[in-house]
C-alpha cells in the first residue's frame, strides 16, 4: 500500500473504509458491553475517570498527528514512523 498512488479522501472506497471501519467500532463496543459474556476486552467503566480518557484522546492524538506528518523517501515512498508513548 505503501508503493501505491495517493488517493483522494473524497473517493468513494476511501470514505468506504472509513464508514466501515467506524461502523465495525461501534458494533463491537455494543457486542463488547452488552452481548457477550465474562469479562468485556474493553472495560466502559474505565472511560468515566478523566485521567483514562485524557491519556486516551492524547493517544489518539498523537497517532493522527504523526499518520498527518510522515516523511517522503527520494523514490516517493512514504515512511511511516515508529512512535512510542513514554
């Protein structure tokens, strides 16, 4: 995917994806909190406490940031960035 031309965001299979994959988010929080038995992969209790959910939108944020600002190699390829959060 790498090699492959840039796509525009308007295009119909990029707005696809996206839709599918929101979708495929929601669904599985619903499945994860209400369908499923045992212990839920993503506990929703967590989110209620501020320290959780700033350290989650700062993730988030920092992953959009550095997907938004990745480096061009000298044949075009783009290079993605290894990041951590310390």
């Amino acid at each position: 995917m790498s090699r492959s031309r840039l796509t525009a965001w308007n295009s119909a299979h990029v707005i696809a994806a996206i839709v599918v994959g929101f979708l495929t988010l929601v669904a599985f929080v619903l499945w994860d909190a209400y369908g499923h038995r045992g212990d839920p992969l993503l506990p929703l209790h967590l989110f209620k406490t501020r320290g959780y959910l700033a350290m989650v939108i700062t993730a988030m944020g920092k992953q959009v940031r550095s997907d938004s600002f990745r480096d061009t190699g000298a044949d075009g390829e783009q290079l993605a960035h290894v990041s951590t959060i310390p």
